[in-house]
C-alpha cells in the first residue's frame, strides 16, 4: 500500500489556490461595484453634494481677494438674516469710525460652515474687526428627522471648492466618477440615507435644495457682498408654507453652542476682536402664525449669557422695532429695513468702540 504523496508546507494546502489575495480583490471590487449601482439608483433621493450657493461663495472670495483698498476694517459674517440685512456702503457712511466693511454673509451657513468659511476670509484678509451674526435659528437644533451635519457639509462643500490645491483636484476628478465619492456627506448619515431611502420609494426629491437660476448669484450679490434678493417686497402676515415648516421644526430644538465656540475659536486664533450682533426678526408675524415667539427670545438671551461668559460684547436687535412694512418676510429686512438696521448698526457699534478697550477700534473720523 503506497503512502499519499507529501507536500511542502510552503507550497499552501492542496487544492486552494495560490493567490487567495487576487480572489479578494474581485470580491471587493464586484461589492464597490454594487455600491456604486445602489447609490446612482438613490441619488434622485440625495441631497446634492453641495448647495445651491456656490457662486455666492465664489464671487464674495474673489471680492474679498481683490479688495480694492486693502482689507475691509470690519468683516460681518452669518446666515441670511445678516446676508440680507447689513448694507455695507450705509455702514461706513453713517459709522464716525470705521472707513470700509464687507459682508461675508452666507445663505443657509450653520456654524460649522461658516468656521470653515471664516478660516478661509482670514487667511486672505486681515480685518481690524469681525462682526458675527447669531440669532435662535443657528443656536437652536434642527429637527430631529434632518442630519444637521449633512446639510452643514453642503455649504462647506462650496468653500472646500475654493481650494485648488493637489488634493482637491484629485478630490473632484474622484466625485465626477464616482457616486460613493460624490455623495459621501450623505452616505455617512444614517439618519440622511434612511430618509434617502423612503424618498426614493416614495418617488419623492429632497426639499429645500433646489438650484438657483442661471445668473441669480451674479445678479444678486452686490460689490459690498450684500445679497440683495429681498430688497424688494414687504412682509405679509403670512409667509411661505416652507418658511414656517422651517421655524416650526428649530423652535422646538434645544440650544447648542459647540459650533459656535468652534467658529469663535477660528476669530480668536486669528487675533481678530469680534462682535456678535443678534439680528432683528418679526415678532409680530412669528406671533401671528402661532409661532413660539417665547421660545426665541428665551433663546436671544441663552445667546447673550453665552457671550458675557465669554467676555463677548453683543448688540441685541432682537426688540429693536422694526416695523412689518421693513420686512421682506419674517426674518429678511427688505431694502428700508436693512437700511435702517446698517444705519443704526454703525452708531450702536461706535457707542460700543468707545467703552470696550478691547475691541481696538480706530479713532473717530475727523
């Protein structure tokens, strides 16, 4: 009786093959496959990559690189209500201290994205003072059915385009191929993909992100950087459904600050005094649309403890009067209210220079 041939260990056992390594390779690539099949057939149902902003981003880099003369002295940032409502040019004119101003404002910028954005302004411009809009709508949560993080990523996806660098490149050739890459902020939510999901057997696209017209952006950002889309209108005592789906689902969150602690960070490590101003919004029409106007300005005044603790001057607009007929809606001044607000700004803001030493502001104009 023969004896079964023996083999050399080194050989690998009998009857497998050699390089194992090569059939994981295909298994890999063939799941990367049906992961980028799965996510094309969903991405009806995605939020986009980025917002429908971007050329607001770009033209207000390119202004703010190209500063005529020199850097702005005061550089504002926030969301839409401060997008809309400072007036640069009736800043300086009515302001007995500062010469110029930009506003860095960006539509539907929560915290995270704004930080971003901030980093990227101050690495180009050295202002003497930074004005940061806060109001109850970016310190209250979203609703708990939105991934804030994800709709954070849309607008930070705008500034991160700004970058021309190696990485970047390579970073947009990947997302022009690949829907894995090109949907990745969404594809990491949990929370975003499930509601993907249902959308997509709901036959249903993701609401609020859908794209400017065709040359909005360069038709409605003015050289001062003033989006002056509302200008024209007067609030009516009812706003649109979206609006008040929108405010709705934020007065019912709780009150975050760690987004903004970062953001205030990015103004401290870049040695710029900072402002922060709370922008006037309609409690009339908020009350009228049995909106919890308590909840705000329970809200206006977490956000002016947070800055005392802090050692943070604040100008507060939240009972500053503003009257319906200065409202495009409820939280957008129109072309009189933003006036007005600019106007009073300067003055509350060179009150404001000559108390607090730290603010470094210039001196009165002669």
């Amino acid at each position: 009786m023969s004896k079964p041939a023996r083999t050399d260990p080194r050989d690998g056992h009998r009857g497998k093959p050699r390089h194992r390594w090569v059939f994981g390779i295909g298994i890999v690539a063939l799941m990367v496959l049906l992961a980028e099949a799965t996510v094309r057939l969903l991405s009806p149902a995605l939020l986009p990559p980025r917002s429908p902003n971007a050329n607001e981003v770009a033209r207000k880099d390119a202004a703010i690189t190209g500063f005529a003369q020199g850097f702005p002295q005061v550089i504002a940032f926030g969301d839409s209500t401060l997008d809309a409502g400072l007036v640069p040019n009736t800043f300086v004119v009515e302001s007995g201290r500062f010469g110029s101003a930009y506003n860095a404002g960006l539509m539907g910028a929560r915290f995270g994205a704004l930080k971003l954005w901030a980093a990227h302004v101050l690495s180009r411009a050295k202002p003497g003072l930074v004005l940061q809009a806060v109001d109850p709508a970016t310190v209250l949560s979203l609703d708990a059915r939105v991934d804030e993080a994800v709709l954070d990523d849309l607008v930070s996806a705008n500034v991160r385009a700004l970058d021309d660098s190696f990485g970047q490149q390579l970073d947009r050739l990947a997302s022009d191929y690949s829907y894995l890459v090109r949907y990745r902020g969404s594809l990491r939510s949990p929370r975003e993909l499930t509601a993907a999901v249902q959308r997509r057997l709901e036959d249903k696209a993701p609401e609020g992100v859908g794209q400017r017209p065709a040359g909005f952006w360069e038709e409605n950002v003015d050289s001062s950087g003033q989006v002056i889309a509302f200008r024209k209108g007067v609030a009516t005592s009812k706003p649109s459904e979206g609006l008040l789906t929108f405010m709705r689902q934020v007065l019912q969150g709780s009150e975050q600050f760690d987004q903004l602690d970062l953001l205030l960070n990015t103004y401290r490590s870049a040695g710029v005094p900072v402002v922060v101003v709370i922008p006037p919004v309609s409690l009339e029409v908020m009350s009228d649309n049995e909106l919890p106007a308590k909840r705000w300005e329970q809200t206006v005044e977490s956000i002016k403890v947070h800055a005392a603790l802090r050692d943070l001057p604040v100008i507060d607009f939240s009972h500053a009067g503003f009257a319906k007929s200065e409202y495009f809606d409820a939280f957008h001044l129109n072309a009189d209210g933003s006036t007005r607000f600019s106007r009073e700004l300067a003055g509350r803001l060179d009150e404001l220079c000559a108390r607090v030493a730290q603010l470094r502001c210039p001196p009165p104009k002669q």
